[in-house]
C-alpha cells in the first residue's frame, strides 16, 4: 500500500509492527516468495525471483524449510554442501552452541530450530540476511550471543533486514527502523 523502502548496502534495517501490519508479506515480497500486488522490488540490483539472488541470501522465515526428522549437524552440512563457499558447518554450530544437539530437529527446543534456522542463513555467506523474528524462543543467553554475531555480520559488511516484536533488543543496532501498520 504505497509502501517504499530502500536499504543500503551493509545496514542493519529493523521491520516493527503489530501482528498481522504486513512484515511478514514484506519479506516474503523481497524474497520473491510472492509477488507484490504493484510497483517495484530490486533486491541487490535485480527482481527478487532472479535465480542469481539464491547463493547472496541467507533466510530465516518463521515456518518450515527443515527436514524435522534430520538432525542438526546433518541439516547444516547439507545446506554448506549447497555452496562453492561456505562457512565451515563445525564453526558455526560451535559458535551458535548446536554442538552436540544429537536429536532431530522435531525435537529441539524451539530456541534450537531457531539457532538451527540461523546457521543454514549464515552458512552460505550472504551479502543480504533477513530473519523474521530470529529471536523468538531463544533463552537470554542465546539472544545475547545472537546479538553479538549479528554486529559482526554487520561489521563485515552484510545487509540484514530482520522483524521482531523485541525492537529494544536491536533498536541500538539498527542503522534504520521501518515501523509497519496497516500494511503502510
């Protein structure tokens, strides 16, 4: 709804708003997971559905994308196998504590599927992160490593457009903050 937003290279750019305002739509837009009802999209320079954009983004959506009977050592080793260049799969779940998780991801606490769902994003090492609600089910510590990995992400140069219905937790990381109502 007449809605525009630019981020530039390298910024971290918060999405809040209530339940149901769109930011989710607004992802799934940028993703090319659907299609924008008019105007225009271009994410890093071409159309969300541009088979090149697949290798420069990593995602975290809310819902699915994991087989739930794998567990997380295999999930994270097959998304790395899916890269000319990945992050070494062993060092990321290290560095996201999912070293040692030996039960399928069905059976993970829900702060687990979502540091599970980080690493398959990170693993590929994209120019462009957007996580919808990456926190959400994390404990304090988790959120804090989260945190910390996100400001390095930004330090190297990565673009990340993330939501959450915790802005305090990132308002001070943020390079920009879109408030979302009504789908404006």
């Amino acid at each position: 709804d007449g809605r525009s937003l630019s981020v530039p290279e390298g910024t971290t750019c918060l999405l809040i708003g209530p339940n149901g305002a769109g930011k989710t739509t607004t992802l799934n837009v940028i993703l090319g997971l659907r299609g924008a009802d008019g105007g225009s999209v271009s994410v890093l320079g071409a159309p969300p559905h541009d088979a090149r954009l697949r290798s420069l983004i990593g995602v975290l959506l809310q819902d699915g994308g994991l087989p739930v009977a794998a567990k997380p050592a295999a999930i994270v080793g097959h998304f790395a196998s899916l890269y000319a260049d990945p992050l070494p799969p062993g060092r990321v779940m290290e560095r996201l504590g999912l070293q040692g998780l030996d039960r399928p991801y069905r059976r993970l606490s829900g702060g687990e599927q979502q540091r599970v769902k980080l690493a398959v994003a990170l693993i590929g090492r994209p120019r462009l992160l957007v996580l919808d609600e990456p926190t959400t089910g994390m404990d304090p510590a988790a959120r804090r490593v989260f945190w910390t990995l996100l400001d390095e992400i930004r330090d190297q140069g990565v673009t990340t457009l993330l939501t959450t219905h915790q802005p305090d937790e990132v308002s001070t990381r943020a390079d920009q903050i879109a408030v979302v109502q009504g789908g404006e």
